[in-house]
C-alpha cells in the first residue's frame, strides 16, 4: 500500500522531496531602507521615497524595527540568531525593480538554522529551517489597464521582507500544509507579519522534486513561484509531483525550472529557466555596512516573545485536562487562544473548548467569518456556557439558543428568559410527561417488556418531545427507569 506523498508509477514507486521558501511582509510603519509608509490598498505610486524609486545619489538607511521583527522571527522559531550579517546586492533586471538588483542577504544572513515542529494525522516531524533573510520586495507590474503595455506600481517596493527558507525534509502536500499554517500562526502570535495570504503580505514558492523509494539521491528540482493560499500549495505540489514522475518514467529528464501554478486549470506551468546564485552576481552592497547586534538588543527582543503556540497547547493540555486535539485546535491561531482564556476566565474550561471546536468555529464558518468578527463576544459565549453548566439548557436547546445569539446579538439568559427555554428539571413534572407517554404506548411497554430494551431510546425520544426538549436529559433517563420498571 503507497504511504502518503508516494506515487505508483509504471516503473515502481516514487517519494516527493519538498522545501519551501516563504515570504513574508514584516509588519511596521515603514520600508526596510526608507521612510515611505507601509500601507496596503492605497492608490499607485502613493508611498513612494526617492530611494525606492532609485533616484541618483539617494542611499539606503536600515530600518531598526524591522531588524527587530526578523530576530524575533528567529528566536520565534528557535533558530540561530546571527550576530554579524550583511547586506548584498542581487543583480537582476525586472520592470519594477528600479534598482536593476534587490537588496538582500546571501551567505551572511541575520537567521540561521532552526527547527520546526509539525502534526500530520497524529504523528510529530521535524523540519529543519535552513535560515531567515532579509530583503527589500520589488515593485508591481499592472496589465489590466491596456491591451499593449504594462503599468508600474513602486508603492510595494522596498517593503520589509522575511524569507524563511526549510530544509528540503517535507515529503507529503499535507506536510507542506501544516508547515506553512503553523509558520503564519507563529508569525501572527509573535506579531511579524500578518499572514494575509489574499493580500500578498506572505507569499510562499515550493521546491518539488522526485526520486524513487529509498534512493538517496535528490532529484532535479523545480520552484512554483509565488502560491498564496494552503489548499492552492498542496494542489500545485500533487499536480507537479505527478508530472515529474510521468517525464521520468516516459524517458525524459526534468529541467530545473521556475513554475507558476494556474489555480482555474490545476496545473503548473513554465514560467522561466531556474537560476542558481551565481547568476545574480551577489556582492555585499557598499551603501550599507554589516548589521552587528548586541547581546543586550537580542536578549530584550527575546524577553517581548509571547507564550508560543506549543507551550500554550502544552499548558492547555495540563491546566484544563484538554485533549491534545482539542488544544491544538484552539491555539491554531492567536485570535482563537485569546477568544478561549477569556471564557476559561469564567467558564468550565473542557465544556467551553467542546463547544468552541465544534459549534462557534462551525457557525463561523458557515457565515464564513474570523473569530476576531464573531457575532457573539467572549462573555456572551462564557455565559452559554455556565447555561448549560448549571443545569439551565440542555445540550439540544443550548444549540437554538446560540442560533439565535448569532442572528440577534442578544445575551444567552435574556433568550432564555424571552423565549421560555429554561431546561425543565422539576421531577414531578417529568414523571408525568413519562407516564403519559407510557399510557399512550402500552404495545411499546409490552415490547420493552418482553425484552426488547432498545425500545428504552424510543420512550426517551418521546418524553423529550412531549417536553419541547427542555427535560433534563439524565432525569429523564433516570426517571423513566422507575417508572418503567413498575409500569
């Protein structure tokens, strides 16, 4: 049987290698060698210094804040700080890379390695970051506005970017996955960036090669430039993986390439020859000297580090008794750990993790919405909770409630109030729903008699539904015990 990421070929049977390059926008005010603003959306060409424009004489200045967000990215990601790095030029010509190179880090880079641990299907692996660079971003070029040329948009040129480079040790689309959703929940945990793939602020290229089970032996590898979203990463590494062992089992050989990913037909396509790195003429750019960091600066840096997704699942696993699924569900991302401390704060902690898991992050979904935009806060979620806690809602109409929470805003206990759907937990009550259901039914008594205790769900069914479900479920169980018993 072929284990995941392996593909049956007509000659045996292949493995995929993968590394990923990623890319990601470093959050603050400014450029990483000028003072233009860092803004999305605004109207071309608006944040725009000289020095992004390469006008003559115009010199870069390095950005303190950003130096600071890629050590905390490195320390995020428990890997080497470096204390000396420099600044190279990448010298390659692009529309919109005034420039004619990009300044960028080569073999002096601020990061070096470290190690990320990843969950697939219930099992742990290591992934090994071979480093994290500095360097500026390019401009954009704009084709929808005329059929004959193209249009130049600087307002993204010169922003801060981070590229955080693994260790070709991924071996399956699904690895590739979770790698990159637990580097963006690090990333937004740490505040870095901001993750937002639709927008173009972290951009991922995948590394695919093939090479038959057990051969050591990398295989020739091809680069699908610039994929921004988890499903599109897996879908172009399946499909390109595919196509690699088809090549070589038809007689061919793979051509080291660069490829984008046409997400409308699922395929990869050309987009230009694989450059290696002395093709860019690197050399250390003479405008800017070596970035040396203090001790004092990296200790500071590492003293603002928050409470890090997997000593968070941790802690959740041991404080609140969670199962480890259920704590690596709720610290997924920042936003959702947030959301649940604040009812843990005044809630059971298992209840309100079940019913984050399941019924908030379902509801959600549905109206395709973040948690940060949830149409019930923490507290009105918290007092659903101790609802059901005390006994007030069962299961059943705890989940109308929170239907209705969501189309009106309204707080659990005015609902209930409103609505009448207090969970009856009055015995004498429940008794007679019970004998009233019994007396209607004396050939299911006799069946239940005779035998048949599965019939015992059928008398449970029908007392909740002659109470509109509002009895408490284990009373019922209880009761009808007794009742049925005497009956």
């Amino acid at each position: 049987m072929l284990k995941a990421g392996q593909i049956q070929g007509n000659t045996g049977v292949w493995e995929m290698v993968l590394g990923l390059e990623v890319h990601a926008q470093i959050t603050s005010n400014s450029k990483l060698f000028s003072g233009a603003a860092n803004d999305f959306g605004v109207e071309p060409n608006r944040n725009v210094a000289l020095v992004d424009a390469a006008m003559p004489g115009m010199l870069p200045v390095i950005n303190k804040q950003c130096v600071r967000q890629a050590v905390k990215t490195g320390l995020g990601l428990n890997a080497q700080i470096n204390r000396r790095s420099v600044f190279d030029r990448k010298n390659y010509f692009y529309p919109d890379l005034p420039q004619g190179y990009q300044i960028s880090q080569f073999l002096d880079p601020i990061v070096g390695t470290g190690i990320m641990v990843i969950e697939v299907g219930g099992e742990e692996r290591s992934i090994g970051i071979t480093r994290l660079h500095l360097e500026q971003d390019a401009g954009k070029s704009l084709h929808e506005h005329s059929p004959v040329m193209s249009f130049i948009d600087l307002n993204r040129a010169g922003i801060a970017l981070m590229e955080i480079v693994s260790e070709p040790d991924l071996r399956t689309p699904e690895e590739a996955g979770a790698y990159l959703k637990k580097l963006r929940s690090i990333l937004r945990y740490i505040g870095t960036c901001d993750g937002d793939m639709d927008k173009g602020s972290m951009r991922c290229d995948a590394n695919v090669s093939v090479r038959r089970v057990g051969d050591d032996k990398l295989g020739t590898r091809c680069e699908i430039k610039n994929v921004n979203s988890v499903r599109f990463l897996m879908k172009a590494i399946q499909f390109e993986a595919e196509r690699q062992v088809q090549i070589l089992e038809s007689g061919g050989q793979i051509d080291q390439e660069t490829r984008l990913y046409d997400s409308s037909a699922n395929e990869t396509r050309t987009m230009r020859s694989k450059e290696d790195a002395h093709d860019y003429r690197y050399f250390p750019d003479p405008d800017l000297l070596p970035l040396i960091l203090s001790e004092e600066l990296i200790a500071e840096i590492k003293a603002e580090l928050p409470e890090l997704p997997d000593a968070k699942k941790a802690r959740y696993v041991q404080e609140f008794g969670l199962s480890p699924y259920d704590a690596s569900v709720l610290v997924a991302e920042k936003a959702s750990a947030d959301f649940y401390e604040a009812v843990v704060a005044k809630a059971d902690p298992k209840l309100a993790a079940n019913w984050m898991s399941g019924e908030l992050f379902g509801r959600l979904n549905k109206i395709e919405k973040s948690i940060e935009d949830s149409p019930v806060s923490s507290e009105q979620f918290a007092e659903l909770v101790n609802l059901i806690s005390d006994g007030t809602l069962s299961g059943k109409i705890a989940k109308t409630v929170f239907d209705r929470m969501f189309e009106t805003g309204k707080n659990a206990g005015v609902l209930v109030v409103e609505e009448g759907l207090q969970q009856v937990t009055d015995d004498s009550s429940i008794r007679n729903s019970i004998k009233e259901v019994i007396a209607a039914n004396p050939d299911k008594l006799a069946e239940y008699k005779s035998g048949k205790d599965k019939l015992f769900a059928f008398f449970v069914g029908q007392v909740m539904k002659a109470t509109g479900g509002k009895a408490n479920p284990k009373m019922v169980n209880d009761l009808l015990k007794e009742e049925l018993g005497s009956a």
